[in-house]
C-alpha cells in the first residue's frame, strides 16, 4: 500500500446527485440516532454509579443494626439488618460480584464515573461533528435544489416563448 493510499479520499458533495446526498442524509440522521440514544444511555450509567457512591458513603458508625429494605427484584423488598457496614458487595458487571472496602468500593465507583465522563465527552463531540456534517449536507442539497428549480423554470421558459411565437 502506498503512503497515498492511506490518506482519506475526500468527495465533493456539490458534485453528486442528489439522490446519492440523500442516502448520506439518511446515513447522517442514523449515526446521529445512535450517539444520541449511547449518550443517553452512558449518562444513565454514569447516574447509576453516582448514586452507588452515594449509597456507599450514607454508610456511617449510626447504620450498624440499622434495620433496611433489600431488594429481591425491582417490586419485591424484604426487611434486613447492616450488620457490616465496612465492606460492601460491588457489581463489577456480567453477573459478577466482589466484596470490598467501603474506601475501595467507593474509589471503584468513582474511577467508573471518570471513564464514563470521558466516553461521554467523545461521544458527544462526534455527535457534534456529525450534526456539523449533516447541517452541511442539508445546505448543499438545498443549493442543489434551487438550481435545480432555476434549470427546469429557464427550459420551460424559453419553450413557451418558442411555442408562442410559432
């Protein structure tokens, strides 16, 4: 492979019909979709390990015996007592759990907070990027349009005139 084969090709859009520019639209609207709905998803997750910190660092010396509701399923709780508050079991994702320190625990959480900031960020700015793109895309095929319109007004036009000078 050659050292221009590795260079992105760059395609001028003003130079392809626009039934090919509304492919790439529908392409754009697709990947735009699809950031939207991970980055929703990822600022869920990262709520969810916000409130595990939270949750963790409520545990104080007054929670010993304290009597709580557990959670068996999403609507069935069952009463239970702390009777540990210095280490907590972690979900470290797949159906997988550790015990931890509290501290532990609560540094885990909060590096998974970090990371997931950091994706949202990235995804975010692609996001971004991509509605650049696509507001791009809009204006051309707009242009296209209109010129398209301004070629069929003069065919038309000049036609009747001839037709009406016979």
């Amino acid at each position: 492979m050659s050292a221009s084969d590795s260079k992105p090709q760059t395609i001028n859009l003003e130079d392809m019909p626009l039934q090919q520019l509304q492919k790439i639209k529908a392409q754009l609207e697709s990947e735009i979709n699809g950031l939207t709905t991970a980055f929703t998803q990822i600022k869920q997750a990262q709520a969810a390990f916000r409130e595990c910190k939270e949750c963790i660092s409520s545990l104080t010396p007054e929670s010993q015996d304290k009597t709580v509701l557990i959670p068996l399923s999403n609507s069935l709780y069952v009463p239970g007592k702390l009777s540990n508050i210095k280490s907590v079991v972690v979900d470290v994702g797949t159906g997988y759990y550790v015990e931890k320190s509290t501290d532990d625990a609560s540094a885990y959480y909060e590096s998974k907070i970090d990371y997931v900031q950091e994706n949202s960020k990235k995804i975010q700015e692609t996001a971004e990027q991509k509605q650049a793109s696509y507001r791009g895309l809009l204006e051309i095929m707009q242009y296209k349009l209109t010129q398209q319109q301004q070629q069929q007004q003069q065919q038309s036009g000049p036609n009747n005139a001839t037709a009406t000078r016979k």
